[in-house]
C-alpha cells in the first residue's frame, strides 16, 4: 500500500507543481481511500502543500512575482480566518465536515466545468 501512497503523493505535487489545485485530490484519496478522518487529511493537506508551495516560492522570489504587499495583507486576513476556521471545525459534529467540503468542491467545481463545456460549444459552432 505503501507504494500507491508514494505513486498518488507524486502525482498530486506534480499537479500543485503546474498550478493545478490538487488538494483537494488529496483530500478526497485520504479520506475516501486511506480511510483518514476529515479533519485529519485537511492537516495532512495543509502540511504537504507547505512543501510543495516552497518549491514554486524560490522560483517567483528568483523572477521577482510576489508583491509583498498582497503577502502581507494575504496573511493579516488569513491567519485569524485559518484559526476560526481550525476552532469551528473541531465543534462541528463528525461527518458534517467531510459534507461541507464535498459541497464547497462542488460549488467551485461546478462553474469551471459549466464554462468549459460553454467554451466547447462556442468552438464547434
């Protein structure tokens, strides 16, 4: 098992390495596959897209594509909110936590993927 586990880690930083969101992907394989709990692969998630951000982080510092500014601003919004957030979901009941996250995929899934096939038909036609 441990060697799906290395083949789904490759390919979900190869992913967060092109700019795609993959944790999301990561999210559902350990939870759907693995069996870990919600809140869990969330920290699990957090902990690898530390890593894989690192990498690309070098890069845009090396070409010179973080403002600073947004950095900043970025992290006075989003540590409080990643706090609240950590504190609400320890009280939320079980299974709740899992469900909102597959409605909050479905919710920014949805529209991307209602566009492309509007893109499609605008192609064809």
């Amino acid at each position: 098992m441990i060697w799906i586990d290395i083949i789904f880690t490759f390919l979900f930083a190869a992913l967060a390495g092109m700019g795609i969101g993959s944790g999301g992907l990561l999210v559902l394989y350990l939870t759907l596959f693995r069996n870990t709990p919600q809140l869990s692969a969330q920290g699990f998630n957090l902990l690898f897209f530390l890593f894989a951000s690192a990498a690309s982080m070098i890069v845009h510092l090396k070409r010179r594509h973080i403002h600073l500014l947004a950095v900043i601003l970025i992290l006075i919004a989003g540590l409080p909110a990643a706090y609240l957030g950590t504190r609400t979901a320890l009280f939320l009941p079980e299974g709740l936590g899992s469900k909102l996250f597959g409605l909050f995929l479905i919710a920014v899934g949805l529209p991307r993927l209602l566009s492309l096939n509007k893109e499609k038909t605008r192609q064809k036609s």
